[in-house]
C-alpha cells in the first residue's frame, strides 16, 4: 500500500509560472514532510520540510503548504525557472531517527524557457 | 545540510563478481543509514536500514545474502553487492538522518554488471 501518494506524474510549465505538486498521505502517526528534488545521476536533495504545526513554510522561491485535516501537502515553485527541471520527490516519517521514510512516486517537472 | 559521502559514483564489474559501495556521514553521526535502490524514472525502493553495531534489517523481496550491508562505525555503512548479476545493475544510493530528523542522501552509484 502506498504510504504517500503523489501527483501528477509529470508536468510541464512555462519559465515563471508556478508549479503546483501535491502530495497525500494516511498515516497520522507522520510529523515531518520533506521534499526532495533529483537531477538526472544524482541522489536526492533535501529541498525543505515542514512539521505538522505550520500551515506554511517558505524558503526561497519553494513553498510548502500543509493541510493536516485533509493529510495533505504541497510544493509550490515560484517564478520557476528552466534550471528547476528535476524529478522532485515529497516524503514523511515520523520523528524518531530510526525510522524509515515513505516516498511519494514522483513529479517530472520541465520548465520551458 | 549535512554531507552524505557516497564511493564509487559508477562502477563496471564482471557478472559474478563483487562490488562494494561506501557511504560515510561526513560532519554528523549516523546511527542508522538506510539504502535504496532506484529504476530508471521511478521512486526511490528501500532496500535495508542499516543500523551501527547491528544487523540490518531487511525490506521484503531484498536479498540478505546478495545485498550484504554492514555498518561499522557511526559515520560509515557499506553495502558489498555479492556475485553480480547484470539484474543488479541499477542505481544504488544511501541516505542517513541527522539528529533534527532530516535524510540526507548519498550521490548515488551506478552499478552496471556486464
């Protein structure tokens, strides 16, 4: 059973719009949600996270936006820029550092010049 | 963020040899990395987590006798890839959280087996 089910698959925007991807999970025991975001080759990079006790958090030109009713979460890019074109990936774990994450599927995010 | 240090980033071996991955914390103590294999354009698949000074625990379908992972210290985990078979070739990549909670991951390596 998927822990955390992400979409869309892929998606494809113009430079400067915003990219939306969302991210849906069931597990209520989750208190940290990652995103992660991965070039072709490359491991993954922490990208920025959010605790259930914020509805919101910024860092850069990245958003997250939590909904905790509804176990959902998502990642705005604003402004995106070619230079974004990665696969990005959302997660959640619980707290304890001995626990595993759960993985969304995946977004392929291309951003046209 | 925290380092994760992954060796070697791509490695060509011979079907039924062994091939050996490092991945070492590099500015943190990791009392628990966890090891992930990744298909072409897919999500990331646990494979084990790695915890120091015990054995690791295993995901269900991972091969404990192919995919041996010890995790000696608190900063360095290997996972040796035992009699290789060009099915294992795919993209290996580690990860370890730091004390705030975050994983962090390797570079990842490309396992080919010819």
């Amino acid at each position: 059973q998927q822990q955390v089910k992400q979409s869309p698959q892929s998606l494809i925007v113009q430079k400067g719009g915003i990219p939306i991807i969302n991210c849906a999970y069931e597990n209520t025991a989750f208190d940290y949600f990652p995103w992660y975001q991965q070039f072709p080759g490359k491991g993954p990079a922490l990208l920025i996270a959010i605790r259930p006790d914020v509805s919101e958090k910024k860092e850069g030109r990245f958003t997250i936006s939590f909904n905790k009713s509804a176990k959902q979460f998502s990642l705005h890019i604003m402004d995106s820029q070619p230079g974004d074109s990665a696969t990005y990936f959302c997660a959640a774990s619980m707290k304890d550092t001995g626990n595993q994450f759960y993985f969304g599927t995946g977004t392929s995010l291309t951003v046209i010049p | 963020g925290a380092v994760v240090s992954q060796h070697p980033s791509r490695v060509i071996c011979k079907s039924g040899t062994s091939v050996k991955i490092e991945c070492r914390s590099l500015d943190f103590q990791a009392t628990t990395m966890f090891w992930y294999r990744q298909f072409p354009k897919k999500s990331l698949m646990l494979m084990a987590t790695s915890n120091e000074g015990s054995k690791a625990t295993y995901e269900q379908g991972v091969e404990k006798d192919k995919f041996l992972i010890n995790h000696a210290s608190l900063t360095l985990s290997t996972l040796t890839v035992t009699s290789a078979h060009p099915e294992d070739s795919s993209f290996y990549i580690c990860s370890a959280r730091g004390w705030g909670g975050e994983l962090f991951f390797g570079e990842g390596s490309r396992l080919t087996v010819l």
